[in-house]
C-alpha cells in the first residue's frame, strides 16, 4: 500500500472540522505554557509540538464528570432516563503510553458488568497516537514492555518524518476507514528529514522487573520501605488524575427541586477520605497506606484481577507530584528491596 | 432491561418501622411488575439504594429471598443519603441496584447444621435476611442460636422480630445490653436479657461448635473480638462467616473503592469466612 | 550543608527531635522533601536553590503532629507560614526547632516541571530568616525593605482589565481545574481537618469537576486564605494545569493590605485581621 502523510496543519484543520460536524475530537491545545489534551472548537489553539501533555487522553473515554442517568419528579412518581451514547470520537495527540492504558481499561470496566460510559466511547472511537520522539528521566514504558513506538490501543500511529508532518500507520479498520474517510487531509508524500525517527526502545532502558516488583508486594503489605517511598506525600490527587489508567470515581446527584442528574466523577484512592465510612472510620487513615494503595493496586492486585500491570509508563504522576513523588524511583525501591535487576 | 448499569430499578415504599430514633425499615415494592417477576437474590447481598436529589447508599438486604414480592431495608441516617431516605413517605419513589455481591453458602455449607447468628446493633440486619430464611427452611437444619447484643435497650433493632423469635421454641435467643444498657432512659422497663458485651455473652452462653456454622455480623470492632471466642467454642474458620462493610459508590467493582487488598468488597464479598478474612491485609 | 547535616545529626542523636523535615537529592536536577528519623540518614540532607518546596505543610499532617518535637528545615518563605501556624494555634513553637535557611531565592527548574511564574523571590522580604532557633548560611542582602508595600506586577496588569473581562479570565482559567486537590494539599495555611468541600451533609461545594465547582471551589479556597496566605506560590506550583492562583490569592492579599495594613507570617505577635472560623479553634464563642 502507497505511504499516506499527515501535515500539522492538515491535522488541526481536520480535528476543527470534526468538531464542528458533530464529532467530539479531542486534541492537545498549549495553554499557558503547558499542553493538555481537550475537546476541540473552532478556537481551539492546538498545537502538536510537545513532549507530553500534562492529561492522559482518559479526559476523552472517562470524563472528568459524566452524566449516567437524569431523572424527573413529579407528584405521580419518578421517571429516570438514560444516557445515550452515539456520538463519534476522535482521539488525536496521545503517546503510545496513553493508547496502551485502553485495552487496560477495558478489563475494569467490562469485568462482569459493562460499564457502557467507557465501552461504548471505545467503540464509538478512533485513536489517533503520535509516536514518541522524545523522553525524560520519568518516562519507563519499556519497563512494563510497551515502546515509544508502540502500537497497543491505536488505531492509527503517526510517525514524524519532519517538523510539520507525519508518516501515517493505519493500524486497525477503524483506523483504515477513518484514513479513507477523510482522504483529502491527508497526502501521498512528504519531504522527510533526516533526525526522524529520534527515538527508539533503547533510549529508554528497562529498569526494573513487574513481576519481582508485584512478589514482593504481595509479600510486604506492612513493611517500613512503604512509609519511605511515600513519606513526602501530601494526598492530593494530581497523580491520579493525570494518569491514564487511574478509573477511580464518585457517584453523585445534582438536583433542583423536580429533577436532576446522577453523575459519575473523578475520585481517587490517593485522596484522605476515599475510604472513610459514614461512621468516620478510615481504612486508610496515613498518608502512606494510600501511595501504597495506589502502587498496590497498579503493581499487584491489577495483576490478581485481570493479569496486567495497570500502569503504561508514562511518567505523568511523578511529572506531575509537587511534592516530588517519583513513581519510578518508588518502583526500583521495591525491585531494589526484592533483590535488584 | 437498559444496558446501562447504573440504572436503577424504581420502587415504591410500602412499609416503614422506625427500629431506633436514627433507625429505619423501609418495605420496598417494584413499581414494574416485570422487574418483580425476573428478580431475584440471595441471602447476604447488598444493593444500592438511592434518594432522587441525594444520591446513592449501600446497605445490604434485610428480607429473606423466602419472602417474595418485596425487598426490606434497614439504614442508619448517617449522611446525606441516608438523611433524605429518613424524610421520605409511605408511597415515595426510591431506586434500587442490584442486587450485588456474593452470599452465604446456605445450600452448600449450612443443611444439617446447627447454625448460631451473633449480631451487634444495627448488625443484626444482614443476619436477619439469613434468620428468616434459615427459618422458613426450618427442618433442613439442627439447632438454631441467635446471639444479639446492643449498646442500650434503644439500639435494638427489630425488637418485635426478637420476641417472636424468643417464643419459638426451635430457636434458642441470648440477648444482651452493653453494661448500663437497660436504663429507662433508653425506653427499657425491665429487662429479662443478659447484660454484658457480646463476645462475653457468647463465651458464656454453652453453645458449642460441633457440626455449627456461625454468622457474625455487627461493628468491626466486635467482629474482631467475637472470632477468636468461636474458635473457641470450636467454630472452625471455614464455617465461621461475616461480611466486610467498606465504603462503596459502585457496587459493581468499578469505582475502587471497596478494595481489601485484592478482594473487592462489592465483587468478591460482602461475605466472607474467618478463614478468608484471616488472609487479607488489615486494611478494613 | 556541613553544617546543617550536623546539627541534624545532633538533633537527632540526642532525641532533641523525633524527625527533620529537610530536603534530600532526588538524582535529577531538583530537590524533594525528606522526613529523617534517623541520625545516620541526616547525610541525605542537602539545601540548595532548588528546594522550593514549602516544608511547613508537612508539620500538620496527621504523622508529623504526633511527634513530640519536630526539626524543620526552612527558609524565610517558610518561616513565615510556621509564624502563621504558631498563631492559628496548630503547632506549639516548642515543638518545633526551626533550622533557618539564609537564601538567595530559588530558581526555576527544568522545562518540564511546574514553574516558579509567581516571582516570590523578587519580591521576598526575608531571605535572611526571621524567627530561627540557628539560622545556617551566610548573611544575605535583602532585596526589598520590610515596610515597602508589595504591589505584584501581574496583579497590576489584571487590575487593568474590566469587571466582564476579569469575570471571563477566570471562567476560563478555573474551568479548567480538574479538582485533584494539590493546591489545598501543598498549601501550609490548608489544614483543616475536614475542609469544607469533605462535607457532604450539607454538601456546600460542588465535588465535581466542571465549571460550576471549579469556580466555587477555588473561590472558596481563596477567602478563606485571605488575610492568612503567606505568599510562598506553592498552589501555583503545583497546580498541574497551571491556573494562575496566585493572581486570586494576591487580588485578596491586596485587600487586607489596603483596609488592615496587614501581612500575613512576619510578627508572631501580631493579630491578623480576619480571624476566620475554624472547627478546630481553641476559642470556641462561634459555636
Ligand atoms: S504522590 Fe504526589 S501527586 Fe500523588 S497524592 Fe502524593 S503528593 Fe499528590
Ligand atoms: S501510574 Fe504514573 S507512570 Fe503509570 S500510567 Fe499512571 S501516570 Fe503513567
Ligand atoms: S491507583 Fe488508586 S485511584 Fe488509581 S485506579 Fe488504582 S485505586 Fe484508583
Ligand atoms: S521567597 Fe525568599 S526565602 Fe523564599 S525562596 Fe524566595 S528568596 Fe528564598
Ligand atoms: S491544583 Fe489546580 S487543578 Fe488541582 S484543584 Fe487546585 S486549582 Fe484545581
Ligand atoms: S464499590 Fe465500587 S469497586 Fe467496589
């Protein structure tokens, strides 16, 4: 098959035109400094020269708030309606770390019960990656055997062949059908230059071993190394919200008087009160038993659950932690205290 | 049926007791009868119960599957769920979801048993869904005991229920008020139960172990104290049964936030035996 | 940093403190807090121009409040929170030994990391600390005087704006706030036990994170900062999104300066104007 480009421009323009044709696309827009991915419109300043977004492409498939019901009162009773979820959804401007969080997603939320809100955007979605060309001391896909180059979770994987444009790599049918559909974007060359491709999977090594990391887990609930890892977080929940895997939420209402909407929204076991019971007991009382939940949960009991690390790499939580929590540090902590590499 | 799984089912109060001053039973009945015709559950799951305009609280259901067409609930206004619930009326709307969660293995680990409940407080609930059915079974099993404390006369909670269980002659009815309990402050006119915290009245109380399943439900602190008197008393670990609260909003082991470690409260429990609980990290 | 690694070790061999708060090398060009509870582990500790983190938050956390007496590391723009901390009544000054830190301002860092946009430095009134038990590092010339009124350039420009305008600059900016609560959990002045967006009965602030609560929420947080903020930019470093906090932290500090005269964290004497009610408070006539 003919090689197909992308040129940024035609991208942006693409992405603008979705959106204003009933697509919900998402893209990375640079705001203040820092690049996030978002749902586009026509003002939108997006722009794809970035290392990383600051969000995961998550914003796109879970919400950061999202209606699941509405309902109306009335003197003859109740009357609750769902949601429906038809419209089409471009994802444009994740790296390959925030595509392989998908499938990891997929498995919590169709475990026994399927939770619609995230299949069904999956579904109705095309996930268009942008190979990575860059990395930082915080970045560790390799570790959990993903690539910068990777292709897990795409649909199409765009590949930079120069400062302005892409060499296209149509993964899936979806991603076929949606090249095919917009044809006129793209184009059949582009001049390539030579410092492309800049990065590949030795230029982030592999530091440490899941499996080493997730026994001594399972072997180390009470141990004094947790207190260590995380003894300057503050329980925010900046790390849990910019990752891409973390699925955690609340379920609340919002209402007048006659009628309102049930909705479900960020939470994270990061956070003081995540657990606490109506009768003010806390499972989780220090601030350590909830870093160790978090690393517990990724490392270990995903691994119990639905055999997989739920944890791409990416880095964003440790870029993220004012308080200079590092993920990967903490990790190689763990690998360390099992025995090292 | 919507593919929606937060979708509840929507039903209507037909019965409402007042257990405690912060106490309620609600009866609920479906609203569809093609809802009550496809439902149904087990004793020892849960489900979620929601106020249109407040939100959504987990208690676990207090009827036996014996007893069809209708669900019970017992709640504790604690919050803002709970609260709204409290204000609601005889013919009100609520929702309902599930129902979720395991349950006790009755068929396959309590025929031929003698089973011995111990509740604390509002505890009694979800061993009240087990009571009734164990009863309305009555001869599939040996000796029935029942164990219920509370911290005063006034947090009993189904106190018709416990005298008419004291009557039966198939079942034998220890009952108990923390010391200082039976005050007339707290409503009580001559109390003819024991007096003393549970796990002492249980010691004490000459049941046995021997070819027995126990079920103890209440605060955690009493779960703590009671398991090791059963072991005791002979109970082994395998058929010595409870179930974990933690805070939940899904249900459906999505939101995570049940979690002991990697059991997941609202997937893998809320049931569970002494020997299964022994195994988990103490994190509950 | 000889020096401060000894003093720690002291500290702590003698059992003057139970722990240090301090920072330590994070193996990158950065630096990260530390609490050492061990005299052999005080070799960790280092202090240099990227310690920007304030340390005065961790001395409320849950652990750190059930020490017995506690060893920080400070510069002056975290002595001034500790003063506010002592005032509010949440820590005892015997309890903790205050290492003052002599500064020269801290630098922004890489690139990647959240920056130091607020300019507290250029404006600091105490890089020679003000309240110490030792004050480690040579005396530094002081850029601003104590009695210079502070007017924050970017403040001064927002000022310009119209009321509509205003309004819209901050629709946008809070709309984008995802809620993850790094703002009140760096901030020393956040410590209330349960604040008031943890109620649910009645639940006064929207949860959730649209526009609605965004905005609610980081309004809120700034009242009840107002008057009691201590400029240390910590919000705004580590808000992930980038919301310019301090710009509404200062709108609020400018008001308090013009009707009470006041700054917040200078005079552990002084009374500050609003005396915001706290669940927590000794004195208890509110309630
Ligand atoms: S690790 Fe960092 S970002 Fe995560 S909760 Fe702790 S302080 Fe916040
Ligand atoms: S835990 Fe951190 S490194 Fe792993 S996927 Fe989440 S944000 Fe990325
Ligand atoms: S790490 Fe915490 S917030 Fe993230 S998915 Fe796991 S339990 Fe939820
Ligand atoms: S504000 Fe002052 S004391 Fe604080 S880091 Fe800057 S110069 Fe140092
Ligand atoms: S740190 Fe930023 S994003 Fe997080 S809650 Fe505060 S203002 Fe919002
Ligand atoms: S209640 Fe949501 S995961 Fe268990």
């Amino acid at each position: 098959m003919a090689d197909v480009f992308l040129t940024h421009d035609k991208a942006r323009e693409l992405l603008i035109h979705l959106s204003a044709n009933g697509v919900e696309a998402f893209g990375p827009v640079e705001k203040d400094g820092i690049h996030i991915i978002e749902k586009i419109h026509e003002q939108s300043p997006i722009n794809f020269d970035y290392f990383i977004t600051t969000n995961s492409i998550k914003e796109a498939l879970f919400p950061r708030y999202e209606k699941i019901l509405s309902y109306k009162i009335s003197q003859e009773g109740v009357e609750v309606e769902d949601v429906p979820l038809d419209k089409s959804i471009v994802i444009m401007g994740g790296h390959p770390c925030d595509a392989a969080s998908i499938p990891l997603m997929e498995k919590l939320f169709g475990w026994d019960y399927k939770d619609k809100f995230f299949l069904k955007r999956r579904e109705n979605s095309v996930v268009i990656t942008l190979a990575c060309e860059e990395a930082d001391n915080d970045c560790f896909c390799t570790s959990l055997g993903y690539s910068p180059r990777g292709e897990v979770g795409s649909d199409i994987l765009l590949e930079r062949v120069s400062d302005n444009g892409w060499k296209v790599k149509t993964l899936t049918d979806k991603g076929k059908n949606f090249a095919k559909e917009y044809a006129d974007y793209f184009q059949s060359s582009l001049e390539a230059d030579k410092k492309y491709p800049k990065l590949a999977d030795k230029d982030v090594p592999v530091q440490f071993d899941p499996k080493k990391v997730k026994k001594w887990i399972d072997g180390h609930f009470e141990d004094s190394l947790w207190e260590k890892i995380a003894s300057n977080c503050w329980s925010c929940a900046a790390c849990t919200y910019v990752c891409p895997t973390c699925h955690c939420f609340d379920i609340t209402d919002d209402a007048t008087m006659w009628s309102g909407i049930r909705t479900k929204n960020w939470d994270a076991c990061t956070l003081p009160y995540f657990t606490l019971h109506a009768s003010m007991h806390n499972p989780r009382e220090e601030h350590f038993q909830r870093y160790r939940q978090r690393i517990n949960h990724k490392y270990s009991i995903y691994v119990n659950l639905f055999e997989a690390v739920s944890c791409t790499g990416c880095g964003r939580c440790s870029r993220a932690c004012g308080a200079r929590v590092n993920i990967l540090e903490a990790v190689k902590m763990i690998d360390n205290a099992a025995g090292g590499k | 049926m919507s593919d929606n799984v937060y979708m509840p089912y929507l039903m209507k109060i037909t019965d409402i007791r007042d257990e405690t001053p912060d106490t309620r039973t609600y009866r609920l009945e479906f609203t569809n009868p093609e809802d009550a015709k496809k439902f149904t559950f087990k004793a020892g799951q849960f489900g979620l119960y929601s106020a249109f305009g407040g939100g959504e609280s987990t208690f676990c259901v207090a009827s036996s599957p014996t007893r069809e067409g209708y669900i019970e609930c017992t709640f504790r206004v604690m919050g803002r769920v709970t609260t709204q619930l409290r204000n609601m009326n005889i013919g009100d709307i609520v929702g309902f979801r599930g129902p979720y969660g395991n349950s006790f293995p009755i068929e396959e680990k309590f025929y031929g048993k003698n089973i011995t409940f111990i509740a604390g407080g509002i505890g009694l609930a979800p061993v009240r869904c087990v009571i009734w059915n164990i009863l309305d079974l009555r001869d599939k099993f040996k000796d029935v005991n029942i164990v219920y404390g509370a911290r005063t006369y006034q947090d009993l909670v189904y106190k018709h229920e416990i005298e008419e269980w004291e009557k039966r002659k198939d079942v034998n009815l220890v009952k108990t008020l923390d010391p200082g309990g039976d005050k007339a402050e707290y409503g009580c006119s001559g109390w003819n139960g024991k007096m003393g915290f549970v796990p002492t009245v249980l010691k004490e109380s000459g049941i046995k172990g021997d070819n027995g399943v126990a079920v103890v439900c209440g605060p955690p602190i009493m779960i703590k104290l009671t398991l090791p008197v059963l072991k005791e008393l002979g109970f082994a670990e395998e058929n010595t049964f409870t179930t974990l609260e933690n805070k939940m909003k899904c249900g459906i082991g999505k939101c995570g936030r049940c979690n002991v470690g990697s059991f997941y409260v609202c997937k893998h429990g809320p049931v569970l035996s002494a020997a299964e609980l022994a195994q988990l990290p103490d994190e509950y | 940093m000889e020096q401060l690694i000894q003093k720690a070790k002291d500290l702590l061999s003698k059992k003057e403190v139970d722990a240090i708060i301090g920072y330590c090398a994070t193996g990158k060009d950065e630096a990260k807090p530390a609490l050492i509870y061990q005299a052999e582990d005080a070799g960790e500790l280092i202090f240099n121009d990227r310690c920007y983190n304030n340390l005065a938050v961790y001395l409320t956390r849950k652990d750190v409040k059930k020490l017995k007496k506690i060893g920080i590391v400070a510069k002056g723009c975290d002595i001034r929170a500790i003063v506010n901390l002592i005032i509010e009544n949440q820590i005892d000054r015997e309890k903790v030994y205050i290492i003052g830190m002599t500064c020269n301002g801290v630098v922004k860092p890489g690139s990647k990391y959240a920056s130091l946009k607020s300019g507290k430095c250029d404006v600091c009134k105490v890089r020679n600390p003000h309240l110490a038990d030792l004050v480690i590092g040579d005396k530094v010339t002081e850029q601003v005087p104590m009695d210079k009124k502070i007017k924050h350039a970017d403040l001064e420009e927002f000022e310009k704006k119209t009321r509509e305008e205003k309004w819209q600059f901050w629709v946008d900016q809070l709309s984008r706030c995802i809620r993850c609560n790094a703002c009140r959990q760096a901030c020393p002045m956040c410590y209330c036990n349960r604040c008031i967006v943890d109620y649910n009965t009645p639940q006064w602030i929207d949860t959730r994170s649209n526009p609605k609560g965004g905005m609610a929420w980081n309004l809120v947080r700034a009242y009840h900062l107002s008057g009691r903020c201590i400029d240390c930019s910590e919000c705004e470093r580590v808000c992930p999104v980038n919301i310019p906090l301090m710009l509404l932290n200062r709108t609020l500090q400018e008001e308090v300066q013009r009707s009470f005269d006041f700054e917040a964290g200078y005079d552990l004497e002084a009374c500050p104007p609003l005396t915001v009610f706290k669940k927590d408070d000794k004195e208890n006539f509110i309630r």
